[in-house]
C-alpha cells in the first residue's frame, strides 16, 4: 500500500511543466554520511515512499520527488534525492530549480550562492532575488523561466483514508464501494 508512515511537510513545485514533489521535513531516517549510503539506505527500505509521493492518485504521470536530507559536505545547505515513479533518478535542472524554489518558499535559502549534496556529486548554483537559478556546471543549462510553488502543507495519511495514498480503494479498511450494486 502507498501510504507515507509518517506525517511529512510536502513543497509541490512546478517548472517548464514537470512537477516536483519536495519533501522538505518529516522524510525517512536514512543511515549514513554520504549521499550514496543514504540512497542505499533509502532503496533498501523506504520505497514506499517513492511509491506514495510519485504514484497515482495523488500524482500526474510524470512527477518526481526530491527528498531533503542534511547536507553531506561542510558549506552545502542540504542533500538531495531524485525519484521517479521508476526509482531513484539523476537531478535534473527542472529538478535543482523546483528544490531551490521550494527552500526560498519555507525560508530556508536567500539569494546567493548554494550548493547541494547529491549521489551524484555537489552541484552549486547561484539564486538571484527573482527567482532565477545560474549552475555552475556549464553542463547543466538553466531551465528558462522560475519554479512555481503549487501546494505547501503537511500530509497525514489516515488508515480510514479511501485513497490510501495510491492503494486501490477496496485495500483500505471500511472504505466504500464506488459504483453499482
């Protein structure tokens, strides 16, 4: 069943039509100091997290989530996982613009430099006052235009919950048949 075990503060951002699910507290413990032990931490035992932030009902085909950690290297502000309905997957520029939206949104970045922590490496940036993002790494062009925060709250779900965060309506308890007879 796709259901997040825990209550968790969810950032929904929106760049150049891909939608960014940014779990910005309240994400799984993972072990480990590097950005790679927590990704194997986390695909040993929280996929049904990616399950639930990535999956339907709740998501249009082709969302990804970003799950915050702390920061792996001295001078980074966080660590960064990328998933996708299929699993964990590479950041992408529409990915990084969405994560840095959602940190300004809840207060957490000002404009200046940044660098975040991710399987993949450190990957820094400059954020400017309107929103827009310059990477450092020629190789990863700046998406034109700026994230668009959607949806900011905390998610709870319930065990009475119908929609059980992406689990067919009949697995929950005491849902309700939607139909005929």
């Amino acid at each position: 069943m796709n259901v997040l075990p825990t209550p968790a503060r969810l950032v929904d951002a929106h760049v150049r039509g891909v939608l960014t699910r940014i779990v910005v507290s309240g994400g799984p413990a993972l072990a480990g100091t590097s950005m790679t032990e927590r990704l194997a931490t986390f695909n040993a035992g929280h996929d049904a997290w990616r399950s639930a932030l990535t999956g339907a009902p709740r998501s249009a085909p082709g969302t990804q989530a970003a799950l915050l950690t702390e920061p792996e290297r001295p001078g980074s502000l966080v660590g960064v996982l990328f998933l996708a309905a299929t699993g964990p997957v590479a950041p992408t520029p529409d990915g990084l613009v969405a994560v840095l939206a959602a940190l300004a949104h809840v207060g957490r970045l000002r404009p200046g430099p940044v660098r975040l922590d991710t399987p993949e490496g450190t990957i820094a940036a400059s954020f400017a006052l309107d929103g827009s993002v310059r990477f450092d790494d020629p190789a990863l062009e700046a998406p034109e235009g700026r994230g668009h925060i959607l949806f900011d709250g905390t998610l709870v779900a319930e065990p009475d919950d119908p929609l059980a965060w992406g689990a067919p309506a009949a697995a929950s308890p005491g849902a309700a048949a939607v139909g005929g007879d």
